[in-house]
C-alpha cells in the first residue's frame, strides 16, 4: 500500500515485491528496517534499494515472462529475486564475493531455480561460459551508477529493441546528482534516452573485489 500512495500502479511489479520476503536479504542486526521504505547497508560498503527505488527500477523495465534479464550488482540477491517473478530467466554478477555467497544461499532457501549468478566483473557483461553466450539479454538492470553513460560491454549485451535501466553519475564525479535513465535500443548504434528519477547508488566498479575490499565482515 505504501509504494502504492507514491505511484506504483504495476500489479504484475507490487505483487512481484509482495513475494518476496526482503527481511532474508537484510544483516540481522538491522532486520527491524527490513520494510521501511529506505536503503538498508548490507556490507562492503553496499546497500540494499529502498523499495520504492526497486520498485521504479523493477517497473521501468517492462518486464514480461518471455524475457531474458541481466542484473549489474547482485548485492545480498533481494532485485534478482524480484526480477525472477517477473523474467524467464535472471543472470545477475556481483563484484563481491562474500554478498555472492550469500545471495546463491538466499536463491536456495526461496527455491528458485530461474536465477543464474556469478562472481565476475558486471562492467564487462556476461561472459562466455563453457563457450555458450546468453548475451544478448533482452533487458539489462544495473544497481551501480556508472560515469557519464554505462559501460559500452552492456549496451553491445543488449537486444535491439530491449531496455536498460542504469544509475548515471555525472562525468564530474558529484555523486549527489546521479539520475536513474531508461535506454531502449533502437538498432544497433541508437538509443532513445530518457530520465525516470533522481537516485543515489555506491559506484560502478571494474573487476572482481579484492581481498582488502572485503576486510569488512558482513554481520
């Protein structure tokens, strides 16, 4: 009801989030804010969206059951889980290897078995595995902002005619004036762009995470 009085009028996205139960995806120490509408930290430096943020995110992409969606940013798996009630099938990456862990143990205890994740560099797409590409998707969702526009790895990963919804921080580096934008791939070298909301996410990053990046213990 409360997304509802701030504009979500999707049915197939509120019941979608309605299902999934994001108190599992929350450190326990911070479970009592599990659902308020707010980002929760959920370790190294990362956060769990605020729900009305997944929601609008979640939304935009228009997701049907035909499609095939890649998620930049796995986090604790609280989006990937949502995306999977709506998508075919979920291919999600995360840079960190102890949130990965515990995302693949969130996907087990929930029982679904549409969510394929990997620990990998997301700036770089899905890579080639056991020589099969899943690339390209038919919508992209990224919960990192990246710099100026989102890495051109993605954009090639997308379908002609897919959608892409991704965090993007000025070139200038203020942090403070990310938008969230909506990019339809209108053939293979055009995009129509448009803004959907204001938002603050953790930055893009290359490359797996380091040993020195994970000191932080997730509690």
């Amino acid at each position: 009801m409360d997304l509802r009085t701030k504009g979500v009028q999707d049915i197939n996205v509120l019941n979608a989030i309605e299902r999934v139960p994001r108190h599992h995806f929350i450190p326990d120490a911070l479970s009592d804010q599990a659902y308020e509408d707010i980002a929760v930290p959920i370790g190294l430096g990362q956060t769990i969206s605020q729900p009305i943020v997944v929601a609008k995110m979640t939304g935009a992409l228009e997701i049907s059951d035909r499609h095939k969606v890649l998620e930049i940013g796995t986090g604790t798996g609280y989006q990937a889980c949502v995306l999977s009630k709506l998508a075919r099938r979920v291919y999600t990456i995360e840079r960190h290897k102890p949130l990965h862990v515990i995302a693949e143990q969130n996907f087990d205890m929930l029982g679904l078995r549409n969510i394929t994740a990997i620990c990998a560099d997301g700036m770089r797409g899905w890579p080639r595995i056991h020589g099969i590409d899943q690339a390209p998707f038919d919508r992209i969702i990224v919960t990192a902002a990246a710099r100026g526009k989102p890495p051109a790895a993605l954009l090639d990963q997308l379908h002609i005619g897919g959608i892409m919804i991704a965090p993007v921080a000025p070139d200038n580096g203020d942090a403070g004036a990310q938008m969230l934008k909506r990019y339809k791939k209108e053939s293979q070298d055009t995009y129509s762009i448009s803004d959907i909301m204001p938002v603050r996410f953790v930055p893009l990053l290359p490359d797996i995470a380091k040993e020195d990046e994970n000191v932080r213990e997730i509690a």
